[in-house]
C-alpha cells in the first residue's frame, strides 16, 4: 500500500527554500464511504476493498458517492494534497471506484436508458441537434439578465469543479480513436489548450475570471463548497473518458457539449458586464463564444459523426452520451436556480459574505418556471 499522507492539513510546495501559496486541504468527508477512503489516503482506516457502498436513494446527486468517486478520479489528474501518487493504481482504491462507478451507471441508465437508434452516420449531427434543442431550466438567462454579484460569483465556483481542468476529461478518448475522428478531437482540444499560448489554455481563462470576481483560483479551492449535484456533472467526464467501452458517450459528451456553448456564454458574459466586471471577468466566456460556434460542427460532424461512419456500433453510445450530459446539467441548473429564486446559497456553505445557507427544498420544475418566470418577466423556459 502507499505511503500515507495528512488529511486536513495544507501543503506548501518548497523549492530551495522558496515557498508557493498553500496547496488546499483534503475536503471534509461527507458519509461512510468518502470517510473511510479519507482515512485510507491517511494511512487510518479499513481497507478499502472490503467496503460495501450500498445503495444510494439518488446516486446521480448523492453527497458521499460523489465526493468519494471524484476524490478517486483525482489521482488520475492533479492528484492529491499529501497523497502519495502511487494510490492512483492502488488495486483496493479501484475495486471501491468500480462500485461506486456501478452505481453511478445504473442509476444514470434508469435516467437515461441506452436506446437502440435507427439513425444513419451521416444524420447524427441531426439528431444530436435535437437534444441540444431540448429546454431546460433557463439559468444563463438569469445569469445574464438577474443574477446578482453573489450568485455570479457562486456561479464561477461550481464551473472550477470542471473548467480548471477544461478539457483534460475528453482527452483520454484520444488514444481511443483513430482516422478522421482523432483528427477532429485533436482540432478541438488545441483550442481548448490554448493553440499553443499558456495565458490562453481555457482553464487559465477561468483561473483569471475567478481572481477578477474575488475568488480563490487555486485548483480545488472550493471542493469543500462543491455539492455532489455539481460533481456528479463532472465525475460523468471522468468516468466516460476512462473507460474505453464508452469511448462513443465521451464522443457523445464533447460534441452536444461544444453545440450548447456558445448562447450561454454570451449571456454569462453579457451578466458579467452588467455587474460592472471587466474583461479579466469575462475573457473565459468570450472565447467560448467565438470558439465553441466553431468547434460546434466539428464536434458533431466530424468527431461523432466521423466515428459513428468509422464504428456503427459506437453510434447508440454517442447519442446516449450526450444525453446523460442534457440529464445532469438539467439537473444541475435546476437545483441552482431552485435556490437562488428563494435567496439561498447553492453551494454546500456559503462563500464568505456571501448568500444564506442552503435550505433543505427544492422546488419542483412547475414551480421553479414559475419563480422564474416572475423574476425574469418570462412566460416560459428558456435553454440554458
């Protein structure tokens, strides 16, 4: 087993005697599971493959299913403060991630059932266009149009879960793929890293709009805030991107992902402005802007479409990606909106001076359009 190292403590890296800001601490556990790999990844605790995770009554949102599998999923990017990096292929941490990524799946499949599609190669760009046609709860409408300092600023916290890492997920499908897919993967990514200019990589954009709006842009700063609904959005990158049998979800993921960017950006950007932030705030989301209308017929045409004419089996796994996507940032939107319509934090605790503490209901969707709505002076959903 590797060596252990500190939970809860801060990390500073030293060289010659040079010290960095504070690395941030471990988060705090959130139920059994999350708290017994915690103490596993210290050196204290059971061994982790004897843990049963059982049941969870929603695993696409459950608090410790999700912190546990992100935690997990962690050792696989930047790691972990004080965490050896040999946990990474620790055999009794992956038995625990593939229970957790068990449950995950089935309940994303109960969601959102694999469907047998009867749709040509050279129609899916079609068909995923339906699927970001969908409505859904209309939250950068109210960004752009309502949102307040706090709730943009909550709004930056939940997006660092993935976009300080933006794009890292999508580039395990790269070895997966070959041909003209690959060639369009990669087109997309080097964007998404800058085209070669580290001030430009997408997750320096928002390491920069978040020291602009006050925040603290260190990687994993706010995994203690971050709620599960939040994670499970971006353990869904992860889990897809690291298993090659889903290498057409992943595929499925990016491209319904870069055609339902662009409008929102524009309207996160358009609210940014009105509170008065500058374009150190709003650098992140004007790329998006310009770039994911570009990468929008790549994504669909070229990569989904390329590798579903490549592998027609992989067509049925592209489709249901994207729509696991549509799923959970639905669900994702709609529990941020169902908070900030009642003046609540949607985050796990509140920032510093920031909204209430979150309370214990969430509106129903007929109900969350409604207070909406009046907010907005909207008669219906919008996309989000």
């Amino acid at each position: 087993m590797p060596s252990p190292g500190p939970w809860r403590t801060a990390f500073w890296s030293r060289r010659r005697g040079s010290h960095r800001r504070p690395v941030p601490p471990l988060p705090s556990p959130r139920g059994p599971i999350s708290e017994q790999l915690l103490l596993a990844l210290a050196g204290e605790g059971v061994p982790l493959g004897a843990l049963d995770p059982g049941g969870q009554s929603d695993p696409l949102a459950d608090e410790d299913l999700h912190l546990a599998l992100y935690l997990c999923y962690e050792l696989h990017y930047r790691g972990l403060p004080g965490v050896d990096d040999r946990w990474e292929w620790e055999p009794s941490l992956l038995r625990l991630r593939g229970k957790l990524e068990q449950q995950f799946e089935r309940g994303l499949l109960e969601a959102v059932p694999l469907q047998r599609e009867a749709i040509p190669a050279d129609d899916l760009d079609l068909a995923l266009r339906e699927i970001a046609e969908a409505d859904g709860p209309p939250l950068s409408v109210f960004v752009g149009t309502s949102a307040g300092r706090e709730q943009v600023r909550e709004f930056v916290v939940h997006r660092s879960a993935y976009q300080l890492k933006e794009a890292d997920p999508h580039s395990w499908a790269i070895p997966r793929l070959s041909g003209a897919p690959k060639a369009a993967l990669l087109e997309v990514q080097f964007d998404e890293y800058g085209r070669g200019r580290a001030e430009r990589v997408h997750a320096e954009l928002l390491a920069r709009t978040m020291r602009a709006v006050g925040l603290d842009a260190r990687y994993g700063a706010y995994l203690e805030l971050i709620p599960g609904f939040t994670l499970a959005t971006v353990n869904l990158m992860s889990m897809l991107g690291l298993h090659r049998r889903w290498r057409g979800a992943i595929v499925g993921h990016l491209a319904l992902f870069e055609m339902t960017s662009s409008i929102p950006n524009r309207r996160y950007a358009t609210g940014l402005r009105r509170l008065g932030f500058g374009e150190d705030a709003t650098a992140f989301f004007d790329e998006h802007v310009v770039a994911d209308a570009v990468h929008e017929n790549v994504a669909a045409v070229d990569l989904a479409g390329g590798l579903a004419r490549q592998e027609p089996a992989q067509r049925d796994a592209i489709l249901w990606g994207a729509r696991a996507l549509s799923h959970l940032d639905g669900r994702w939107a709609g529990r941020v909106l169902s908070c900030w319509v009642q003046e609540r934090t949607s985050l796990r605790h509140p920032l510093p001076g920031g909204l209430p503490g979150r309370g214990e209901r969430c509106l129903e969707p007929g109900q969350l359009v409604g207070a909406v709505a009046e907010r907005l002076d909207l008669r219906g959903p919008a996309s989000t």
